[in-house]
C-alpha cells in the first residue's frame, strides 16, 4: 500500500520533527517537514501532500493565508488541511475527537497520537460555506 | 450678630406662615417661670402663634411625645434644668432618645449656668439665662436653634451622600482596577498559553513516541512514560484554565430552565459518579420560573460544584465506612433577604434584596471546609486538593461565569457541620 504523505507546516522545529518522527515511524506515512510558512505552497506543491498539517501562529505567513493559498492552487485545493493550534482548546471547539463537524479541521496542540492519527485518516477537504 | 436677628425673624416668619404655627414643648416644673415664659412668646413676632405645650415633668413629656406619635412631633424643646423627675444632663439624653432631631434648648438659672453650658456642649442647641430672659432673646434664641438643628440634619443628610457616593467611587474604582487586571492577565494568560503549549506539544509526541515502544523500555520506562503523560496532561489543563478564567467571555443568553441544565450536568458526569460510592439525589421544584443564562457555561457551572461534592465525599472516608456519599442538588424559588456587597457583581442588574431568583443547591456530606480556608476558595489557583488533583481555578472560574451572569454564587459549610452547600442564585426571568 503507498504510503499516505503528510506536510507538516509548523514553524516549531522540535514539534515539527518529532511529527515527522512519530508518524514515519508508524510505517504507513511519509513526512515532509517546512518550518517556513512562506515556502510552504512551493513545499506543498513539490511534494504533492494527501493530507496538509498547517500551524496558525507563524511569523510571515500564517495559517490563514497559507490555506488561502492553496486553495486557489488548482493541484492543492483538493488536499484536505487540519489546523493544528496552540490557540484553542479541544472542548472549546467541540473538537474532542479531533474532528470538526463541518467546515475547518482543526486540533488543538498539545495533541495525543491516537487522535492525531485518527485526524488524518479521517481528514477531507474543508467545506467552504 | 444682633444686626442678623431681624433679617432671620423676617425670613422665619414667612417660612412659619407657610409651614403652620411653631410646635414648642415647655419642660418647666415652676408655674412662675412658665407663665413668664408664655408671655414672651406672646409678645414675640411669630407669626402664626406658637402652639406650646407645657410638661411639668420628664413622664409627662414623654407621654406627650409619645401621644404624638413619632420624632417629628415638636419643633424646638425648651428644658428646665431641674425638673422633679429628671435632672440636667440625664434629661438631655431621655430627650435625645425620644426626639433625636428636635433641637433643645436649655433654661438655666444662675446657679446652674455651668451645668447649662456644659449641656449645650452634649449636644443642645443653646442655653438661655432665666434671669436675663426677655422677648427678643427668647425669639432669637428659638429661631436660631431650629435653624441649626435644620442645617445640622441638612448636613448629616449631605455627608451620608457624600460617603455613599465616595463609597460608590471607591466601588468603580475597585471594579476598573479588577477589570484592568483581568484584561492583561487574559492577555497574559493568552500568550502563555500559545507558548507554553507548543512545548507541550513536543513533548506530548516524544511520550506518544516511547509509548509506541513500551514492551522495549521495560517496567520502569512505562511508568516513566505514564508519569511524563500524566504531566503533560495537568500542565495542559492548568493552562486551558488560566485561559478559561481570564477570558471575560460574551454570554450568548437564553430563557432556560435550570432543571432541564442539572439534568444535562448530572448526565455528562455520570460515568464519573458511578466509579464513587457516591448517590445522586435531585429535589427539583416544579414549574420554576425560567433564568437567562448561558447553557454551556452553566452547566460548566455545576458540573464543577457537582464533582467537587463527589470528590469530597469519596476522598474522605465515606466509603471506608460503606456508606453511600449522597450528592443532594435542589433547586427552588426564593426571594432575597439580604445580599452580601461583592465587588465583583456591582452592577445595576445584579441580584438586590427582594428580588425573585431561582436557586441551584448542591450539597456534599463531606468533612465540610475549615472556616480559615473559605473565605479563600474563590481566589484562582487556590486549591484544598492534594496537588496535581485540582488546578484551583475551577471555583473561581464558576464563580467568573455566575458573575457575569449577574447571579451569586456562595459556598458554605452546613449548619449541622456536615458537609458543603454550594448555592448558585439566578434572577428570575419571569
């Protein structure tokens, strides 16, 4: 089965990469890792991700105009995003179980594996309303 | 000085005519002295004539008085000094008690001009010499003790003003001084928050990490790792807290029925109860009239007065003896009797005496709270739990979220000394 690719934007290196780690070492991912919002569509269009794990406080760039960027890239508008924040909490979003009833995905950081991988497994495009 | 007395007789007079004659009460034993003093009063100007009665004694002044039928029964009080039942300064203070506000004015002898003084010195208007008294004097000195005793009560009225109003400012004060704080500690806490949590993170994936190889690391390193999650875990719920109590959160407000919230709360903390030795038992009234509030936050509410219960009783020996821990939540209607003044909740739509609430009680039958401990159980971070079991901000974020509901929120322990009541108070709507 090929593996599923992740990109991981996220300027908080160790976070990041202890990501990359965790999720590679599963055996079913492939991880790309760009710390610089600013070159994460060039990232993500090289790359080709199924699925995008986008920060909100970035210096340059946040999340917000990162995910406006790829949705107007007609080869990423398709790729599903999960926000993964430090800025909310899970039960402030209703968001226990990681997944968002409609519209943005979003996790809050900190984040248990289980529920990062169920995110991603289950992960779908945003519904624009 | 002499040259006023026409100007304040003038302006008396008119002030007389409109208001109805003057009410003199005369304590004078001597038939003598008072017939000299009727005379003057005679030919004084007031104008209409003085009503005055005469008391030959303190018992029959007071049967007087109170015949009349409350303090505001005389206008001035004119006292011999030496009556048969009452003398001097001991007079002076019967008078006080009957008539506060009634000025009182003495009629001294020569002997006694000391004492005289001495009394206008206890709080009478003014002392008048017998010997020397003549129409004038009487007149001026009637006139000026009830225009003291009128500014005076003017000025009590004025000072009681001042000090509510600089009690108010004091209020505002407080109230800006607190909300100034909670905006830079919700900003605080905010970027804290943001900080501390992508550390946490990290941390959170490396504990996922080394769990995943469990069976490598051996007995220590798992409970190594289980400790490390169990940490993870409290950090980030002291930090959602600290966010939680500093934010002033918009309430979105609507008619409820506060049964209908305790039976949600009381099903989201079931499985919790459950694992305790503790009973839930609900007393709520019927047919209760609706509160505005916000559902989720109310139930945050009492969901954490609720588990604290249950956690008090199931951590304090209830069980030991295998009895049940019974968790009583009762809701009734009630009116206000008298609300504590609380900083925290002035404001024009607060809860006042008289007013119609709905009030949630929950109680534990736990070892109750040391008296020394109450007083502090709102302060955040202040916690009676062991460590790493409360956060010490789940009181003071219930209590934030019943403030800005308008409502009270008090804790105490119970009469019988067995146990916590918890009691939230919520205007009524209806």
């Amino acid at each position: 089965m090929r593996k599923k690719k992740v990109l991981v934007v996220d300027d908080d290196v160790p976070l990041a990469e202890s990501m990359k780690l965790i999720l590679e070492d599963t055996g079913n991912f492939e991880v790309c890792v760009e710390t610089d919002s600013i070159a994460a569509l060039s990232t993500a269009r090289k790359f080709q991700p199924d699925v995008i794990l986008l920060d909100i406080v970035m210096p340059g760039l946040d999340g917000g105009d990162v995910s406006a960027q790829l949705q107007q890239d007609p080869f990423l508008s398709s790729v599903p995003v999960i926000v993964v924040t430090a800025l909310v909490a899970n039960s402030e979003a209703g968001l226990d179980d990681g997944i968002d009833s409609g519209g943005q995905m979003m996790i809050a950081k900190p984040v248990q594996f289980d529920k990062l991988l169920h995110a991603i497994e289950t992960a779908r495009v945003a519904q624009v309303y | 000085m002499v040259s006023n007395t026409p100007q304040l007789e003038d302006a008396h007079a008119a002030e007389q005519e409109a208001e109805g004659p003057l009410r003199i009460l005369c304590l004078e034993d001597s038939e003598g002295d008072f017939i000299l003093l009727r005379e003057y009063l005679r030919d004084a100007k007031f104008n209409p004539t003085p009503e005055l009665v005469r008391a030959e004694t303190m018992s029959a002044a007071k049967e007087v008085i109170e015949g009349r039928n409350g303090s505001d029964t005389f206008d001035v009080v004119l006292l011999d000094l030496s009556l048969p039942d009452s003398h001097g300064v001991e007079s002076l203070v019967t008078l006080r008690e009957l008539i506060p506000t009634t000025p009182i004015t003495i009629l001294s002898g020569n002997a006694d001009r000391d004492l005289a003084v001495r009394m206008v010195k206890e709080g009478a208007q003014d002392y008048l010499p017998k010997d020397s008294l003549n129409a004038e004097l009487l007149t001026r000195s009637i006139l000026y003790a009830v225009e003291r005793q009128r500014s005076q009560t003017e000025m009590a009225e004025l000072n009681k003003r001042l000090k509510r109003a600089t009690e108010d400012l004091k209020t505002a004060q407080m109230q800006l001084i607190q909300a100034e704080k909670m905006d830079s500690l919700g900003r605080l806490a905010a970027g804290v928050a943001h900080e501390v949590k992508n550390p946490l993170a990290t941390l959170q994936m490396g504990v996922n990490y080394f769990d995943r190889r469990a069976e490598e690391l051996g007995e220590g390193g798992e409970v190594m790792v289980s400790h490390m999650q169990d940490a993870i875990t409290r950090a980030d719920r002291i930090i959602c807290g600290m966010v939680d109590y500093s934010r002033s959160d918009n309430l979105s407000l609507e008619l409820k029925d506060i049964n209908e919230i305790i039976d949600v709360a009381v099903g989201m903390i079931q499985h919790q109860i459950l694992r305790t030795n503790v009973e839930v038992s609900k007393d709520l009234a019927a047919g209760l009239p609706k509160v505005r509030v916000d559902q989720g936050k109310m139930e945050q509410v009492l969901i954490n007065l609720m588990m604290n219960a249950v956690q008090a009783m199931s951590e304090n020996g209830v069980n030991g003896d295998g009895s049940h821990g019974i968790l009583e939540v009762s809701t009734f209607p009630a009116e206000v009797e008298e609300i504590d003044r609380d900083e925290g909740i002035r404001h024009a739509e607060r809860i006042r005496a008289r007013d119609s609430v709905v009030v949630v009680e929950i109680r534990d039958h736990g070892p109750g709270i040391p008296e020394e401990k109450l007083n502090r159980i709102f302060e955040p971070f202040y916690t009676t739990k062991p460590t790493g079991e409360g956060t010490g901000l789940g009181l003071s974020v219930a209590k934030n979220i019943v403030d800005l509901h308008r409502g009270v929120m008090q804790v105490k322990n119970a009469d019988d000394g067995k146990g916590v009541i918890a009691r939230v108070m919520l205007k009524s709507s209806e």
